[in-house]
C-alpha cells in the first residue's frame, strides 16, 4: 500500500471518528429531551420544546420544565460527562483498564465527608447549611486523591503505587464511613443512606453553574493533552522516547481528574461505573486516539447518566429510584464483560 493510499485511509478513519464522536453528541441531547418529558407529570415532547424555546404554554408547565426538571436533566448530562472524562484519563495515566474514580476512593472519601457533616454537624465554619454536606464531600474527596498523589510521589509515583494506594484509601474511607452509621441516629442514618445511593433531586442552578464551570476549566486542557495521553497508551518507555515527561503528565491529569471527580460526587452522591462503562464504550467506537477518545468519552457518559435519569423515573411506577443504583444496574454488566474478556481496553 503506497504513503497516498495509507494516508486518505488515515483521514477516512478519522472522518468515521468525528463523525461517531457527532453522533454520541446528538444522541446525548436526545438523551435530555427523552428525561425532560418524564416524570409524575408526563410532558408531550412537542410541549416540552416549546417550553424551552419560550413559547407560549401554562404557567405550571413552565415551571415543571424550567425550575424541576432542566437543572435536574442537564446536572445527570455534566456528571456523566465528568465521571467518565475522569475515568477515561485515570484509566490511561494508571495503564488500567478498570480504574476510575469510585474504585479509586474518591466516592468512598466523598461519602465519609458527607457523613462527618450530616453525622456530627462538622462543616466549613460561616459556610451556608444548604452548601454544607456538598462541600465537605468535594474537600474530602479532593483530599482523598491529593493523598493519593503525595504518597504515590513518595514511593515513585508509578500506576501500581497509585492504585494500591487507591484501595487502601476506599476500604480506609468506607471503614470510619461504617462506624459513622453506625453512631448516627435513625434520621440522619436514612439522609446518609439516600446521598451515598446518588441522587439528582437535591441540584438547583447553583450546583449546575459549578460544575459546568469546573468542566469548562478542565476540558481544554485534557484536550491539549490529548497526544500525550495517546502516547503513554503505547507503554511508558515508549511515551518517553517520544519525548513526553510522564511524571508531569500524571501529576496534572490526576489533578484534572480530582476536580472533576470530586465536583461531581459532591454535587449528587456516589454515582458508580460511570467512569468505568463510559470511556470503555466510547474506546470501542473511536479507539485508543485520545483526540477522538476523549470527547467520544464525555458525550457516552453524558448518554449514560441521562438515560439513567429516566431509567429512575420509569423503572417503578410512581417511585423515584436513586439515580446511583440504575448507574450500578447499567455498570455491573460492563464491569463483568471487562473482567471475563481477559485484557479489556488493550
């Protein structure tokens, strides 16, 4: 095959890549409509849209669409979106397929954070209530992969170090978590149980305002090392002959990841295989091209998280399930393919 022929194959496979990486995004926003229609109050697609376009319907079904069920649609399409961009990048700097952030301890440490406020009422002093169990879930987390970075630089910073400092952190965090329900009284046992299962119903603006801040910081940056990311997936020897410094690269994608993960988790609770199906799935349609993979990532964990929105909504009649147990009913299947292929994402 002459250089000619092998680069417009070249340019033709990454024409099918943008054009798949399109595709997820399109369906991604159909995602969010489909969640918008559904609820107590069902809404015709046709009246949903002419709400959000401010055309003229009730007062009520403005309000439902507007002040409801939109913060609610579009915190699940940035939390997957988030989760599984984290997990695309963690799964790369660590050489594992099946790292992300709940299997790192950032959820575990998230939980515990959230149960230090509504167990003993310890939070950010001056800090308003309402912020309260967010916030002290995000410093928590944060903290969590800030140590896990400090104790990984200390013995080397290589990806086997990271994750067994991984989890020694989730069992060490999901241990002081147990001893916490166990004090706590029946009332806050049941507020605790509710957050660690994930749930949307608590966002507002506010909640959706940070975190698509915190992923607009981020974004460009993952993007930016997009290359490198492609190269350390050829091995680590390999990375550094092509003059990529891997130390850094990890340092900063990790740093990345805790802002996103962290965010996310503080945002909505623990909210699992997100960060492990999405890049996955996005991994088989686009490959190992970190400039395709990357954004293929985000708009699959978008999808994902959207449909398990509605999936909450629909699965029982007139019951709201926690959106983190319809995560885990979609994760489980893929975390047990992953397991049975013998190598997933190589």
């Amino acid at each position: 095959m002459s250089g000619t022929e092998l680069l417009d194959r070249y340019h033709r496979q990454n024409r099918r890549r943008a054009a798949l990486v399109g595709a997820m995004a399109v369906f991604a926003l159909i995602a969010v409509l489909v969640d918008l229609t559904t609820g107590p109050s069902g809404l015709p697609l046709s009246e949903t849209i002419r709400a959000l376009s401010g055309g003229e319907v009730p007062r009520g079904t403005s309000v439902i669409v507007w002040q409801v069920r939109l913060p609610v649609a579009i915190m699940a399409l940035l939390v997957g979106a988030a989760l599984a961009l984290a997990g695309a990048e963690m799964q790369t700097v660590l050489e594992n397929p099946l790292a992300e952030p709940f299997t790192l301890g950032v959820s575990a440490a998230a939980a515990l954070g959230a149960g230090v406020a509504i167990v003993l009422g310890l939070t950010i002093p001056f800090l308003p209530p309402a912020w309260g169990i967010t916030a002290n879930a995000f410093l928590f987390s944060l903290g969590a992969l800030g140590l896990l970075q400090l104790m990984g630089r200390l013995r080397g910073g290589g990806p086997e170090v990271l994750i067994l400092f991984g989890i020694a952190l989730n069992f060490t965090a999901a241990a002081f978590l147990s001893l916490l329900q166990f004090l706590a009284s029946a009332e806050d046992l049941q507020q605790l149980v509710i957050w660690t299962m994930g749930s949307l119903q608590a966002v507002n603006w506010g909640s959706v305002t940070i975190l698509a801040l915190v992923i607009a910081v981020t974004v460009p940056f993952a993007l930016m090392a997009s290359w490198k990311l492609t190269a350390l997936r050829l091995g680590e020897e390999q990375a550094r002959g092509f003059g990529v410094d891997v130390t850094a690269l990890r340092r900063w994608a990790l740093l990345r990841v805790s802002l996103l993960a962290a965010t996310a988790v503080s945002m909505v609770g623990v909210i699992g295989f997100i960060g492990l199906a999405g890049p996955h799935i996005a991994r088989m349609l686009v490959g190992e091209d970190h400039r395709f993979l990357l954004p293929a990532s985000i708009f699959t964990g978008a999808l994902l998280m959207s449909a398990a929105s509605t999936l909450s909504k629909l699965l029982i009649t007139g019951t709201l399930l926690p959106v983190g147990l319809v995560t885990s009913l979609i994760g489980l299947p893929v975390f047990f393919w992953l397991i049975l292929r013998g190598r997933p994402g190589r």
